[in-house]
C-alpha cells in the first residue's frame, strides 16, 4: 500500500483550530462576548477543506495517494475518540435522563455513528426544542457533515486530477470559484426556503471546505513580504473574531454571513502558506496546545455543559463558579481523551496484531446495536416509577393535534401554502366568529377555548404561525410564513371578517428583543396592531405573558425526584413575564375596544405560580407552554373575563367603548393549585 508522505507541520493551523473552539466552547457555555461563537463550526470547515485538499492533491500528484490510507487514516483520527465520549455520555445520563430524552439520546448516537447526525438533528428541529439530555449528541452534527464531505471529496479531487493535473491552473481556479460562490448563494437563498435545512445539510455547506480548498490553492500566489504577511493575518483574524462578538443566535445564519469568518479564516492561511517568513504567532505554544486538543474538547465541551447543568439547581449551574467548573472538567477530559485514546489512534495502525479499520467498525456495529436496543425499548422507561415518567408525557409531538399543528399552527419551516383556510379561517355562518391569532402561546390556548366556548353560538378561527410576532411591520427573515401570515391578519381586521379578536404571543421575548429603548418597537408594532382593530371596530381580548420557567418545568421536577438536589431558584417564574405584563396593560389602556387580562395577575400570587395541577401533571410541559391540564385550570380562573368578552360580542360596537378597559375585567379567584411554590 503506497502511503502519502508526511506533510510539514503548520503551527498556525492548530492556533486556527484553538480560535474555533473557544469560540464555539464560549458559545455554548453563554459567557459574555461569543454572542456569535457559533462560527467557530465555520472556521473549522474552512481549516478542514484546507488540510484535507492539501493532504490529497500532495498524495496525488507524488503518485502516494491511496484511497484505503485515506479512509483509514480518517477513521483512526475521528472515530476512537468519538466513540469514547458517546459510551461515557450514555453511561452517565442513565442516571438521570428522562426516558423521552434517554431514548432520543440512543437515536441521535446510531445516527452519529452512521455519519447521519445533521440528518437527525435537522428531523428534530422545531419551534419548541429545548438544549435537553436528549440532544446531548447535536453538537456531532458538523462532525457528521465533515465525514460526507471526507467520502465524496476524495473521490471528486481524485476526478478532478484527471481532468485538471494542475489544480492551480486558471480554468480549474476559475471553476472551483464559480461552484464555490454559486453555493453560497444556494445557501443564502434556502434559508428563505427552509433555515434549518440550510444549517445543517451538507451540500449547502460545501461552499466553506471549498473556500479551505481555494487556500491551498493560493499557495504559489500567497504574499512572501512580512509587511503584506501582517495585513492578510490581521484582516483574517478581524473578520474571524467580529462575527464571534457582534453575531447573535437570531443572525440569518449561514448564507452570506458565514462568508465573514470563511474568508477570514483564508486570509489567515493564505498568509501563513510561505514557509519563511511567517509572522509571528501570539501565545503560540498555548494555541497550538489548545489547537491539539480542539478535536477532544469539541467532543467533550457540549455533554459536559448539558449534564452538568442537568444535574445542578439552576441557580447553581448558571453561576461563574460551576460555569469555570464545567470548562476544567471539559478540559480535563478533552486531554485525558487526547492522550489516551486519540493521539494512540492516530500514530498506530494496529492493536494487538490487528488493524484499526476492523477494530473500530466492530466497536461501530457493537455501539448501534446498544443504540438500537434502547430505541426498542423506549429509553428504558422503567428505570423510574410510572409516576413519574408520567410527568414527562407530554413534548412538542404529542402537542401538536392540541395546537392544530401543520394546518392552523405553522412552524417556521413551513410555507405559506401549508395554512389550511376552509379548516382555520373559514368563517361559520350564524355564529360568533372569534380569531385566535399569534405564535405558539396562542396556539397553546386553541384547544382549551374550542372547549370552553359553546359550539352553537361560537366559532374559533385559527392563524398562528410558530417564532412569528404578530406584527406586519416586522419582516422577519428566519420564516418562511410569518410575514404572510401577518399580512393575513391586518387585512382580515380591516375587513372585519370576524366579530372579536383573542391575541396572545411571547410578549417578554419581544419586548427584550424588540422593544428596547430608543426604538421601542414593540411599543410601535402593537400599537399598530391595536390601532387597526379599533379602527375596524373589532374587540380584542388582548393575553398577557404566561408562565415562564427558567428552566423546564416538567424535566425539572423530575430531575428533583432522582436526586434530590435542592431547585433552587429553577421554579421561580421569570421576572421578565411580569415586566413584559405591565408594559402591555399600559400600551393595551389607550384602545377602549381592547380587553386586557394578566394571566399572572390572575394564577399567580406575589409572583408564586402554580407548578402542578396534580403529582403527575406540571402546569406547562416546557418552560411556557400550558399542558391541556394547565390549560384547563387557567381558563377556568379566567372565566369571569373570558364571559365579559364574550357578552361584548353580543352588544354593538358603539356600546362598548369603556366598559371593559385594560385591566378591568373581573378578577378571578387566585390560584389554588394543589402545589404552589412555597
């Protein structure tokens, strides 16, 4: 077997490799200033189209590339490590993992060990995902999307060879630019189309290890003069380390964006490609320690955070001392990992005798049958007492029927054309028609009044859309339906195409989004909104914030159950609900035709809400939205205001200027839920 030579060593490769991983660690462990570390995943795509387009073309044309060395050489360096870091999560989230989450766990390992993860998690994503023991392993998605960009590109180099012997050449340059810049464009463009497709599919990122191609390819034209060395280092640098600090989760992401840290990252390899002469690397034996272990420490950084924070009250695990904590244990386990498994891998070809490529696929095929075994047995639920299983029943599958999901609720993927309107907006001949509009805390309450309202003198209507404020003004680019849905509803108000209006939406999230001083949007947006429906003569029975947790109710409370940690301050609602909920009665206070109701105000008793409805059912199944058990105990305290709105319908619109303004609904009996924080 003929072997591709060994490759000079690039210091300021692994201090690439360092820039990445902390920025995505800083990202996922929230600390201040990697607001967009999320980009770290892009530096290391650009880095490995580099190195592996190097490592190819130096084989092919010194007549040593092998396609078995290749592969095998690939597995010893990716695959002992990873599987190590999947058997010791598993083992450790026995203990605690809710059996839904223990189950997706053992889906999201087989699909990692197929190469498929970004497959899996892209399946899996919706409006209502949480970072939950089950989604332990989502960080192995960009490890995945490695592994099918390392099958196919060897084989499409190794073609390419044959009709371009000279890669550098302007035709094949030329080309290979073309195809790059043509899919990121593809790239931006889906994102329109479907932004989590665009995340996490690898052909859409194929446009980043191409860019990595295109600096190797520079290598004959990269700058030789130190003055011009220093400017393309430091621009690429600039362009790295900006998006980590000004790039937020909700930035249009990848698409144009991405292009940012990509040809960042370019710029610096370009600059380091001459051999003498390279500028000088700061900390450099720090960075290119750090820049060894990156592979191990993405590995580890991401379970340890995840069951970490599990295992701790929130007020503990949200902390400076177990966030330091969690990054030594991180960076512990990513050496222990590095030394002994990792770097043994990749400088042998045989254990006992034996190669490395049989050994590691009957680990593989060992490990998917441990997987597809707990799959078959649903996480083994019985690990726990049926009580408490029980309270984890519901998630955002099982809630979909509730919301009308996929016809009258659409998730942010969805088009427009998937809104059913014979079945969701079609108005019901004598009756009152009432719309219920919003995101998901309205559609959370469209079960609960299809059964509160009486059928023959009412007809609910339904146009909510998932993440989609319900404001026309605000052209939201991250769905693919929002600004066609609000659009629906202004003109429908204008239209007076139903007799009153039940709005509701995640007001706390927006206004700390949106509605921030100077602009105060928000203010604007609902105003506007408002606005409309006086003008219509249309009443609006305006929701104020629901409950919301700082952390998942219903895996919390089970969680307390194992061990017995004290909770802490996880189950005290956020304070954010209850200044969102005083903005909104003073904005809702300048329309005589709008009935406000604080649903806080209404369940909740100097800031204590209710937790349970009874031992086995929470209030809310995440951390907001209601369990049709929780619902039903909400609106049965909102009963007084619900049949003040109701009977306004029946008066005619001139009649019903002030008597019911914001806030002056009937209050409700408080809360007496069987469980209540003390």
């Amino acid at each position: 077997m003929t072997r591709t030579k060994d490759l000079e060593y690039r210091p300021d490769i692994d201090w690439l490799r360092a820039v990445a991983v902390i920025s995505v660690i800083g990202f996922h462990f929230e600390l201040p200033g990697f607001g967009g570390g999320f980009v770290g995943v892009d530096i290391f795509f650009v880095i490995s189209g580099y190195v592996i387009s190097r490592l190819i073309w130096t084989g092919i044309q010194s007549n040593s590339f092998s396609f078995i060395a290749f592969y095998e050489r690939r597995a010893r360096r990716l695959l002992p490590a990873l599987y190590l870091m999947i058997v010791v999560t598993g083992i450790v989230a026995w203990f605690f993992a809710p059996p839904g989450d223990y189950r997706m766990f053992f889906g999201s390992a087989v699909s990692t060990l197929l190469f498929s993860s970004n497959i899996f998690f892209w399946s899996q994503t919706g409006y209502f995902d949480l970072p939950t023991i089950g989604k332990v392993l989502i960080h192995t998605w960009s490890l995945s999307v490695e592994e099918q960009f390392y099958f196919l590109f060897p084989v499409v180099t190794w073609l390419w060879s044959r009709l371009f012997p000279d890669p550098t050449s302007k035709l094949s340059l030329g080309l290979v630019v073309t195809g790059t810049v043509a899919l990121c464009v593809l790239d931006e463009l889906w994102i329109k189309q479907s932004p989590s497709a665009a995340f996490y599919i690898a052909p859409l990122r194929a446009w980043e290890f191409l860019i990595g191609s295109i600096a190797f390819f520079l290598h004959r034209w990269s700058p030789v003069r130190s003055e011009a060395r220093l400017i393309l280092a430091t621009a690429g640098m600039g362009s790295m380390l900006i998006p980590v600090v000004i790039f937020r989760a909700e930035t249009r992401f990848p698409g144009l964006h991405a292009l940012i840290p990509c040809l960042g990252t370019a710029f610096y390899i370009v600059a380091f490609n001459q051999e003498q002469g390279r500028p000088r690397l700061p900390f450099r034996e720090t960075g290119a320690f750090l820049g060894r272990l990156s592979y191990s420490l993405y590995l580890w950084h991401w379970p340890v955070f995840v069951l970490g924070r599990a295992a701790l009250p929130l007020d503990v695990a949200t902390s400076a001392f177990a966030t330091a904590g969690l990054l030594l244990c991180s960076l512990l386990l990513a050496y222990l990992s590095y030394v002994i498994v990792e770097r043994p891998a990749r400088a042998r070809t045989e254990w006992v005798g034996v190669r490395g490529s049989p050994v590691i696929a009957g680990i593989a095929v060992v490990l998917i049958a441990v997987g597809v075994h707990g799959i078959a047995h649903d996480g083994y639920a019985d690990r726990f007492p049926q009580s408490q299983a029980r309270m984890l029943r519901y998630d955002s599958r099982t809630m979909e029927p509730f919301y009308r999901a996929h016809s009258c609720f659409l998730q942010p993927d969805e088009p427009p054309s998937a809104y059913d309107f014979d079945a969701c907006l079609k108005p019901a001949a004598n009756k009152r028609n009432i719309l219920l509009a919003g995101d998901s805390l309205a559609a959370h309450y469209a079960w609960g009044l299809r059964s509160y309202l009486s059928s023959d003198a009412y007809h609910l209507l339904q146009l909510t859309s998932a993440a989609c404020p319900p404001f026309v003004e605000l052209k939201l680019s991250t769905s693919r339906n929002c600004n066609d849905v609000n659009q629906l509803l202004r003109d429908q108000i204008r239209a007076h195409g139903f007799d009153g209006v039940v709005l509701s939406g995640n007001w706390r999230a927006y206004l700390e989004t949106y509605g921030q001083p100077p602009a105060r949007r928000v203010d604007r947006y609902l105003n506007a909104l408002l606005a409309a429906a006086q003008e219509a003569g249309v009443p609006v029975l305006l929701l104020g914030p629901s409950i919301e947790f700082p952390a998942p109710l219903a895996s919390t409370l089970f969680n307390h159950e194992q061990t017995h940690v004290p909770i802490g301050n996880s189950l005290l609602p956020r304070e954010g609900a209850f200044k969102a909920d005083d903005r909104l009665k003073e904005i809702a206070s300048a329309y005589p035709l709008v009935q406000y109701v604080s649903i806080l105000d209404t369940i909740c008793s100097k800031r204590r809400c209710p937790l349970t409805i009874d031992a086995e059912t929470p209030i809310v199944w995440d951390t907001i939205h209601f369990t049709p058990e929780g619902l039903r105990f909400v609106l049965s305290q909102l009963a007084p205001q619900l049949d003040a709105f109701l009977r306004r319908l029946e008066q005619p619109a001139e009649t019903g200027t002030h008597e019911l303004m914001a806030g002056d609904g009937p209050t409700a009996t408080r809360n007496v839920a069987p469980s209540q924080v003390q």
